[in-house]
C-alpha cells in the first residue's frame, strides 16, 4: 500500500509541476502575442496612411492637370481671373477696400486678375504648398498704371513704390503680393502685416521667430522654384521673371 501511496504522491506532484509549467508558458506568450498584434496593426496603418497621402498627391496632380488645360488655350499675353482656374486660393485684396497704406479702396471690386503663363505659375506653386498644408494668399495682382500713378502720388518712394515712369510689374500683371495660410484659412504668422515700411519687412532681417523665419523661406524657396524673385523690401512681393516682356495696361476688370 505504501508502495503505491507514494507513486501516487509521484503522480500528483510531476501533475502540478507540469500544469505551473504550462500556465508559465502560457503568462509568457501572451504579451508576446499581444505585441505582434499591435505591431501588425501599426504597420496597417501606416501602409493606409501612405496610401492616403498618395490619392492626396494624384489628386492634386490632377486637379493641376485639368486647370492647366483650360488654360492652355488661351493666348499668354491675355490677363486671366485667377479664381476662374481654382478655388484653392485665399484672396484678401487689400487695395479693393480702405485697409491699405493709401486708407481708401483703389480698385471698384476684389479681382485677381493676371498675366496666363503667370497663372499657370501659381497654379503649380499652391498646389507644391498645398501637399505641405498650406495654400496662397493674394493682397495685390495686376494694379492698372492709372491706380500706380496715384499710389506714386501719395508715397513717391522707390523702396516701396514704382515710379509711374517705368512702371511696376504690378502694371504688367506679372507681380503678386502674397501670403501663406493653411488648408483650412488660418492666418501664419510672418513678422510683419503687408505693406509695413519697415526694416523687419526686408528679405535680410533675421532678428525674428525660428517659425517667422521658416515662414518666410518656405514662400521664398517654392515661389522661386516656380519662376518668381524677390525684391529686398518686401517679403511679400514676388515678380514673375518673365513678365518684363508684357506691356504695362491700364485696363479695369467689370464688377458684378
């Protein structure tokens, strides 16, 4: 009897050592298992958001495509309203009411109108900025010669005005005066407010924000890259460089 009392006792115990020993593995493997789920489920993930960003840039590409085309018809020396090839564009025409340098509205109705290679120019620049999450916003496009005159009138400094004998590429419809916001319309900071006669609106001043700073040379380098340049003064100004070609007009855009 006590023979088979203690194979019995044997039984038990090598039972209990073997079920601790499965309930270890078992303790064991779950967080393993747990954290190849999580990862699979971070790699899913991040494969649908690489696909989103992809429809996103086709998208774009596309839609750049179809507004181009339109364009394409159209003789190069024709001016073009900007907002007829893209609702993507913020405008904020400063000279269209009395919040400008000159306190009194210039222009009868807000309208960017411009030169058509200008156009297809920033078609392609907003939509380079708009994969980056923001998009353009204008203050000023053409400026018929009779509004440059007055505006020489009021502030006669070459620093900031062009003298109506040479004109301004404003007159020629190939200069623009703009700004960035996000996709959603909200205002980015750039040092200065548009039109500030100051030395902090100068392409050289540095003395400002890191993010100021980044603002500025994110709208400098696309824009550059895009067929546009810089004057010292204003960092909000860009001259598309082949737009000396074009005549200076004076023509007025009907209002509805």
């Amino acid at each position: 009897m006590k023979k088979y009392q203690c194979f019995y006792c044997v039984w038990l115990m090598m039972l209990f050592f073997y079920s601790c020993k499965d309930t270890a593995v078992i303790q064991r493997s779950e967080p393993a298992d747990q954290k190849v789920v999580e990862e699979r489920l971070q790699i899913e993930e991040n494969l649908l958001k690489e696909k989103e960003i992809a429809q996103k840039k086709k998208d774009l590409e596309e839609r750049y495509r179809i507004k181009i085309a339109g364009l394409d018809t159209i003789s190069d020396s024709d001016f073009v309203n900007i907002e007829e090839y893209s609702g993507d564009f913020m405008l904020d025409m400063k000279y269209a009411t009395p919040d400008n340098f000159l306190k009194e509205a210039v222009y009868d109705c807000a309208k960017c109108y411009i030169r058509v290679p200008v156009a297809k120019a920033l078609l392609k620049a907003n939509d380079t900025l708009m994969k980056l999450g923001y998009r353009l916003r204008f203050f000023d496009c053409y400026r018929p010669y009779s509004v440059q005159k007055k505006m020489w009138k009021i502030f006669p400094n070459p620093g900031y005005v062009a003298d109506p004998k040479g004109g301004s590429i404003h007159n020629k419809g190939a200069a623009v005066d703009i700004s960035l916001v996000t996709l959603d319309g909200s205002s980015i900071d750039m040092g200065t407010e548009f039109d500030f006669f100051g030395k902090e609106a100068h392409h050289s001043y540095t003395k400002l924000s890191a993010e100021v700073l980044a603002h500025r040379k994110l709208l400098k380098t696309i824009m550059e890259n895009h067929g546009f340049k810089t004057i010292r003064t204003e960092w909000w100004h860009y001259n598309f460089t082949a737009g000396r070609k074009f005549r200076i007009s004076d023509f007025r855009w009907e209002c509805e």
